[in-house]
C-alpha cells in the first residue's frame, strides 16, 4: 500500500502512518529517517516521496498537516543503520481540523482545552463533589443520628 502522496509547496509531502493511517505532513528531508506518528505513537520510517495523481474530490474536507523540519532530499530510501534505529524518532506535528456547531449567528467553534483550562475544570469539579458529598452525608446523619421517640 502507498503510504505517500504528491508534493505539497515548501517541500512537504503528506504521508499515511502505516498503523494508524492518520495523515501526516513530513519534509523531503525526513524520508528514511525513523519518525514517531502523532496520532498513534508508532514508529516508522518516513518513504520517499513519489509524484502521485491528486486523490479525487471528497465530501467532506480532509485534515491538514502541519509543517515540519525539512532538510535536504536523499537520492533513495536507505536501511536504518543500528545507530539510527538507536536514536529517538522525530516527532510529527499535526494540526486537527476546525469543528463548529451549530448554524448563523449560533455558531460555536470546538476545541481542546489547554492543560492549565483542564487542571481548572478539574479543581472546581473536584469541589463541588466534596460539597454534595457533604451535603448527602449530613443528611444521612441527620435521618439516622435522631433518636427516635417512643410510644
């Protein structure tokens, strides 16, 4: 299966991670170099880029990949070496595509939260549990803790 597809502008080349087949943007630089997909953090070997005819029109757009360090073009893909497959795989980068919800004026666009909106989401849900686990406490005291008064 071809993983590669024609060149984009500046050099980049979109590729398909052989596990996860998430689209990823690598330069000409990268091919046969050990590379680490974003999506799936598998390791693979980045293939030559190989001029393709442009994929037919799709319904509904594709995500697009983001830039990542070129340098220069290798003349074939060659086998790792020990020493290369001894160093790190370099990290791809990849952009998500824009969601929205709803239509007209009503219109909200989706993102993911940032580590510091996620630690403070966190500490205000953790809180309120603590009050209405509280609260459900005093009133199981309060039902059970009362003597009851006899006949």
């Amino acid at each position: 299966m071809d993983t590669t597809s024609s060149p984009a502008p500046g050099g980049l080349f979109v590729i398909a991670c052989p596990t996860c087949f998430g689209h990823v943007a690598a330069s000409a630089g990268m091919a046969g170099q050990p590379a680490c997909c974003p999506l799936c953090a598998a390791s693979f070997v980045v293939p030559v880029p190989q001029a393709a005819p442009p994929p037919p029109p799709r319904a509904r757009p594709t995500p697009q990949p983001v830039a990542i360090e070129a340098a220069a073009t290798p003349q074939e893909e060659p086998q790792p070496t020990p020493l290369e497959a001894a160093t790190p795989p370099t990290e791809l980068q990849f952009q998500e595509p824009v969601k929205t919800v709803g239509s007209g004026a009503n219109t909200i666009e989706l993102r993911r939260l940032t580590d510091e909106e996620r630690r403070i989401r966190r500490g205000r849900r953790n809180i309120l549990l603590l009050l209405v686990g509280a609260a459900i406490l005093m009133i199981i005291v309060m039902i059970f803790g009362t003597p009851r008064r006899k006949r």
